[in-house]
C-alpha cells in the first residue's frame, strides 16, 4: 500500500506558512466506522491518478475485504457509497496568495457498481484539494484497520494532518461537534458530557491504536469550555505495534545495501517482505562476488527470482523448495499458470494486491501460510490453490491454458 511519504514535503511545505494551508476538509454528517473506512480505501485507492482520471475503478470484493465487509454483502456496500454520495466535505482556507477560499463538494460525485467493479469520481475540485498533501493527509490502511470507534478514528483522521505541525490548532465547538459527527446532538452540547463520552475514549483509542499520541487542552471564556485543540507527537510504540508500514524493513541492514546498490525503496522492501532477510542477504552477497557486473540491480533481481548460488555452495544458502523454482519449459502447465497470475497481479492497484494477499492468507494456517508468506503468489505448497483463488476471481483468466 503507498503513502505520502515525509521526503517528498520540500520548498514552501518545509516553511512555517504550511500550518495556514494544513488546515482544511472537513466531512459533515454521520460517517459510520465503515464509511470512513471505505473513504479512505477509495482515496487512497485512486491517490495515484486523482487529478488526471475523472473515474477510478477497484474490485468490490477487494473493496469489501479492505474495509471489514462480507465480500457477498453487496447491499451494504451500497448503502455505504450512496452514504458518501449524500455526504459533504467543505473546506475553508488560505490560498498561496493570502485569499481565503471556502468550498462544498459531495464527498464523491457518484459511484456505481457493474460487474463486480466499483466505479467512483471526486469533482475536480474536491480531487485537487485531496491530492495536496499541504491540505489532506493519506491515512494509512494498516492503522486504520485496527480502530473500533467510529469517533475515535475520526479524531484521528482530523488530528493526523497536522502532526507536522505538532498542534491542530484551536477548534471553537461548534465546529469539534461537527467534525465528531455529534453537532445535532443536543446531549453533547454539554462539554461534561462531550468530554466523558467522545473525546476521552477516542483519544484514548487514538493513542492506544495509531501511529500518533494526542494530549487534549481546553481555553475557557470564564468558567465555561469554548475551544479545545489537541497536540500531537509521535507514538513511540509505533515499531513494537507493527503499524509502521515498511519503517521495520528499512531499518535491516539488508536495505541499506539494496538502497546502496540502487535498488529502490518499493522494491527492497517488497524483496525483503516476500523472500526473507537472509535470503535477499545471501543474493546481495552473490551479486558482490560477482565481477564485471554493469548493472547490480537488474542482475540482482534474476538472481532473487532464480536463486542464484555459488557453485558448490551447500547449506550456507538458504534454500527455496524445488518445487517453487518455475520450470523452465514453456510449455509447462504451472509456468503457464504462473505467468497469467504475475499478469492479473501486475493489473490490480497496490490497494488491491494488499488485499488479494490478504484474502487469500486469511484461508490458510500452518506451513502452506507460511510458504505464501515467503514466497506470495509463487508459493508452491499453495499452486492449486492460488490458481482457483484467481480463477474465481478472474473467471477466463486461465481457459487458454485448458486448451
């Protein structure tokens, strides 16, 4: 799954104007735990080409896994995109020129489903205010799956844009209510009640359950509650949670020397995740024996995909299953199979891969989970298996090799 990551914010996003600009989207209405879950897999889904398509697409089966659904409760999943559809997200803020800008757009401009696909837009000007990171922030999935409160992960959506800033700032509220989905709730226009029954167990979810430690102030005009901000700093357990979404891997000695080699982060981290530290070491160190080599990591990768290992060499190597090594005849029924399901792979989004592993590690346990853990859609314990995973959810895919 991709996020913003921090190295990209240069130039003007460095400077001390970026907390005029942070501030920006807020959701009206009601959102259910669900719903924001689903917000966020859809922007996050369609981040990569949000101001150059009008539409985005992704499997709704993926959809539904990605956000807790049923994957045959279709109704429900209706009934949350039409939620979006009738939501509001209105913003209001400063301009790179000082002005200030306020706008009101549907949270999505429509959404349909045909065919087992989900097919949404943004309006154009919702897109360009979601696509920059001064104004929005991307939430990552894997801390967002974890949250159980619909308030609590609300919170978090609202605070984790400024957490480069430290501080949200001062909201009247008024203004907090709605962003809490509680502003028609007269219940809550009591802070005594606003504070015991929403914003202690939220911040407490929050920091419990993200990647962020919120600590609440309130301003008072005499003796009654008027405003309330929330400062934020880094969850220092964030490595022990296992939310750091790639942070760990980068912090093996392994992905230095791919970073070193020329091996990009994605990639690295994908070579480390799907093959294990010592076996992309003992590829790293092959590849250094190795003399004249002009390009490292193009050789590299042949050697991980096709274990390479010094003649001789025993059990130093760590060794793949012979049976995962992709036979080499074309016309080898499983390399046929093999190379349909790289393609249907290669076809679906980073959210999507996420979730087809996902789905299909949640059906196995013992050794054959751990060889797809170690070997992903190559798994050679799991072949019959991955095989009618993807012929059920790409059908045709495999009738050229029936034939």
């Amino acid at each position: 799954m991709d996020e913003i990551e921090r190295d990209r914010l240069t130039g003007s996003l460095r400077r001390g104007a970026v907390k005029k600009h942070v501030a920006a989207i807020h959701v009206s209405g009601k959102l259910t735990l669900l719903q924001r879950k689903l917000s966020n897999v859809l922007l996050l889904n369609a981040y990569d080409t949000l101001v150059t398509q009008r539409r985005h697409q992704i499997d709704a089966r993926t959809l539904c896994m990605m956000i807790g659904y049923n994957s045959n409760d279709f109704d429900t999943l209706k009934d949350s995109l039409k939620g979006l559809v009738e939501t509001v997200a209105e913003w209001d803020m400063l301009d790179e020129e000082g002005r200030q800008e306020w706008g009101v757009s549907s949270l999505l401009s429509y959404a349909k489903l045909k065919g087992g696909v989900c097919e949404y837009a943004y309006s154009d000007a919702l897109a360009e205010k979601m696509h920059d990171p001064k104004v929005f922030a991307l939430i990552n999935l894997n801390i967002q799956r974890r949250f159980t409160s619909g308030h609590a992960l609300a919170l978090y959506e609202n605070c984790y844009r400024f957490v480069r800033t430290g501080s949200t700032g001062w909201w009247e509220l008024d203004l907090f209510r709605r962003l809490m989905g509680v502003a028609d709730s007269a219940y809550y226009e009591t802070f005594k009640h606003l504070n015991a029954k929403i914003i202690k167990p939220a911040v407490a979810e929050v920091n419990k359950t993200s990647n962020i430690v919120l600590t609440p102030e309130t301003r008072k005009m005499g003796r009654q509650v008027t405003a309330i901000r929330f400062l934020i700093s880094e969850n220092p357990q964030l490595a022990i949670l296992g939310l750091d979404d790639g942070e760990g891997l980068r912090n093996t000695p392994v992905y230095a020397r791919l970073r070193g080699l020329g091996v990009s982060d994605r990639l690295a981290r994908q070579w480390i995740g799907e093959h294990g530290e010592d076996y992309v070491r003992l590829k790293v160190d092959y590849v250094a024996g190795q003399e004249g080599v002009r390009n490292p990591v193009s050789y590299l990768t042949a050697a991980i995909k096709a274990d390479y290992r010094p003649e001789g060499q025993g059990g130093a190597t760590v060794p793949r299953p012979a049976a995962s090594v992709v036979p080499s005849a074309p016309t080898s029924t499983r390399a046929k199979r093999l190379a349909v399901i790289r393609g249907l792979v290669e076809a679906r989004s980073p959210t999507q891969r996420d979730a087809d592993k996902r789905m299909f590690l949640s059906r196995l346990d013992g050794a054959k989970r751990a060889d797809f853990e170690r070997h992903g859609w190559m798994s050679a314990l799991n072949a019959e298996g991955i095989a009618a995973f993807w012929a059920e959810l790409e059908p045709d895919a495999f009738e050229a090799d029936e034939v």
